[in-house]
C-alpha cells in the first residue's frame, strides 16, 4: 500500500444482532410533524400504549416541554415526502424540538428516518431530506450526556418497530434497522482493493473540454480550477457568490484554459442556476464544492445560521437534480461532490455543517441511482494550505490531534483516481492510528 492508499477510505457496515432491553410504553411518547400525520396512522397500531404528539409552527418552545417533560423516551420519526424544495419550517421546527430536549433531559431520544443516507443494504435513498435530522441527530448525541439514536430503516414494519422499542443500539453512530439485523457503519482501507491508485491508465477530463465549478472561485474549487487550465486546457464555467475577480480569470487563461466564464449565483437561486445551464448546455463534468461554515453548539444555533450552511450545501443540490433531470446529459461524464468526513465523525459543534454534508451525500444517491447520471462523493478531511480553516490555528489544532493536512498533489491525483473508477464514495484523511482508533475509521 503507498502513502496515497493508505488516506483512503471505504463506506463499510458491520453486522450485529438485536438484544432486547426492557421497554415500558407509557414512558415513551413518539412525535410527528403535522404534515406527516399518514406517518402516525402507518405506525399507530405498531405503538399502542405510547403517547403521539405532532410538531407544527404553533408549537412553541414551552408547548413542547409541557407535553415532553414526563416522558423518559421519546421517539422522533420522519419519513419526508420527496420535494426539490428543502421544508425550512419543518427544519426550523426539529432544530427547536432539539434544544427542548436538551434542556428537559429525556433519559433517550430516538431519532427515526426511511433510507435518508446511503448504505450497501438497500439501492437507493428515497428520503435525502431526512438527511438533515439524521446529520443534526448524530452532532446532538455528542454535545449532551444522554443517549441519543439515529436510527435509519429499509423499511418501516411491524417487526422493525418492536426492535426500535425494544432492542438496544449504540448511540452517535446512525444505525441502519432491517428486519433480522442492524448495521454499524465504519469506514475502511482496501475495501476495495482492485481499484489501487497505480493501476489508473487514463483520465476521466476531457483534453478541451468544459467543466462547471460550483464553488470554483478558492477553495478547492478553485484549486481544481487551476488544475484543469493548466493539464487539459479546458473551457471553465465557474459559479460562486462572491464578486468577480478578473486577476483571477486571467491567471487562468494564462495557465493555459481555453476559455474562463465566471458566474456570480447563489446556487440556492433555482431560476439563476438553471439560466446558467442554458448558456451552457454541453457540459463534460460538474464538481459540487461550495459551503459555508458557521461553527455552533445546537443549543446556541440560530435558524438563519443552520440555514446558511444548509443552502449551498442541500438547497443547490436539490437544484442541480431539478436541473440535471431535464437536461440532455449524453454529453456529462461525471458530476463530483465535495463533501466532509464530517458525515461520518459529526464533531461536537458542527451539527449544520454534518447535516448539510450528510443530505448532499444522500441526494448524490439519488442523482446516480434514480436520475442515472455518474454521481461521485469525496469525503475530504483537513486541508490545511487550501479553503476555509487553511490557517496557523486550524493547523495547530489538527496536530494536537493527530490529523495531517492533505496536500494539492495528493488531492488532485486521488481526484483523477476516483473519476476513472466504478467506485461511487471515498473518505480522504491523514491521520496518526491512535486519531483513526478515535475516530471509529480504520477498524
């Protein structure tokens, strides 16, 4: 294995069996959001003797607590009819449910979604906006001292949920529930051990051709920009919402790009984006690479902050499918999403940017199993030269912890790795063991 196989990781789910604990319904009250009330009634026969209250926008911070507060469980359920649209009420709402909870302090608090990430067990996720609760739910079991579930089924069944009633399941971590079994997920190396890095014979770009970045005015975004003017002298499509910076544009010219358009577009903007596309209708590849980080505890977190970091993230992915279901395609090899191993290890204090990440993974499921189109993940961890923590303090502190910064070269070779692969996701981390063991990857 070389240096660069050895930051690669695979999605990987482990095997466990039920063990039944003891469970007592009329502790345990189970919420819906009032738009979901067929939820309720697809679940209420499964649930006799446990208490079910619904979440609306009357309900106020103190309405919840005074229906919650004598309950030692409560169970969470959402299985979100699919929009192109994201519910920033229904968000907005969930967001509020958490903070009630940590102030009452449940003894457990379930949170229950329907194939909102991706996983190895079923195909394809039907409900990636569910993804949200999911992210935001795995950061919540880290920032309180009370067990907190995220659990994910194929399906809901009478069967799955007795389990979800009485079996035990590790917290933090979203759980996958099936009929027999539950699953753990893990990331590993080798997983998929024919795919190594030396065996890449050709690239995936296009000598001359057009490529999209969306992001692609710093970051990695730009980095990748610069990358393909200067190896395959390309025409780039940039979109960001900062201002032009026509230094920029020139340097890329000069580097060797054909041609250098930039675009400046909130890509949350549905009508902006999609005039963008029409401009540009043959399009070889488009690479997803905006975010915006607002670092928050939940129980400080604003609506607008957690909405900020969902809307590039989320809000113009679910775009980009709008866009891309209509479009003729035949000419898009690929379309690559820079994400976070935040979806995997949620740090205490980024629950909006883990949900963003967690429901743009999900809906990259989506646009290649449903839409048909050649979706690709990476997972990247700490870079330290390049994008918005490159500085001396984020450097310092991820050597305290064990963590490296992954450099251009690495970064751009595994980028032309992945692109020539079958391989749909990777997690990309430098890191010492003792970091991975803490980090559940590598096991």
């Amino acid at each position: 294995m070389n240096a660069l196989e050895s930051m690669i990781f695979y999605p990987s789910w482990r095997k466990c069996q039920f063990r039944k604990a003891e469970f007592h319904p009329e502790g345990c009250v189970w919420l819906f959001f009032e738009s979901q009330r067929f939820l309720a009634s697809k679940v209420k026969d499964f649930i006799e003797g446990s208490r079910v209250c619904f979440l609306s926008d009357s309900a106020g911070p103190e309405w919840l607590a005074s229906r919650l507060e004598n309950f030692d469980r409560i169970v969470f359920v959402a299985e979100t009819t699919w929009s192109y649209d994201l519910n920033y009420n229904e968000v907005s709402n969930f967001l509020a449910l958490l903070k009630v909870i940590q102030k009452i302090r449940c003894t457990e608090f379930d949170i229950v979604t329907v194939r909102s990430i991706t996983c190895s067990a079923f195909r394809a996720v039907t409900h990636p906006h569910d993804g949200v609760f999911v992210g935001l739910g795995q950061t919540f079991a880290q920032e309180v001292d009370f067990s907190v579930r995220v659990l994910v089924l194929e399906h809901i069944s009478e069967k799955v949920i007795y389990w979800i009633l009485h079996g035990t399941f590790p917290s933090r971590y979203p759980i996958i529930v099936l009929d027999d079994c539950f699953l753990i997920p893990t990331l590993k190396r080798n997983a998929a051990c024919s795919h190594t890095i030396s065996c890449r014979e050709s690239s995936c770009f296009r000598n001359g051709g057009t490529y999209l970045i969306i992001g692609g005015r710093g970051g990695l975004g730009g980095m990748l920009a610069k990358y393909l003017a200067r190896q395959y002298k390309v025409n780039l499509i940039l979109i960001g919402r900062s201002p032009k910076d026509q230094k920029q544009l020139d340097n890329l010219v000069k580097n060797g790009a054909a041609s250098v358009t930039y675009e400046q577009t909130d890509v949350s903007d549905f009508e902006r984006v999609k005039a963008i596309f029409k401009r540009y209708p043959r399009i070889n590849g488009i690479v997803h690479s905006a975010l915006v980080l607002k670092d928050s505890l939940i129980c400080n977190m604003s609506d607008e902050n957690l909405q900020s970091v969902l809307s590039p993230k989320l809000c113009g992915t679910l775009n980009l499918l709008r866009i891309l279901k209509n479009m003729n395609c035949s000419q898009l090899d690929f379309v690559l999403f820079f994400s976070s191993v935040q979806s995997y290890i949620a740090n205490p204090g980024q629950a909006n940017y883990t949900a963003a990440c967690v429901s743009k993974d999900a809906l990259a499921n989506v646009l290649r199993e449903l839409y048909m189109v050649n979706s690709k993940i990476i997972n990247w961890s700490f870079w330290g030269d390049i994008g918005v923590v490159a500085s001396d303090y984020y450097r310092k502190r991820m050597s305290k912890l064990g963590i490296e910064s992954i450099r251009e070269k690495e970064g751009l070779e595994i980028i032309e790795w992945l692109l020539s692969t079958k391989l749909k996701q990777v997690t990309v981390i430098k890191a010492s063991d003792n970091a991975l063991k803490r980090l559940n990857i590598g096991g």
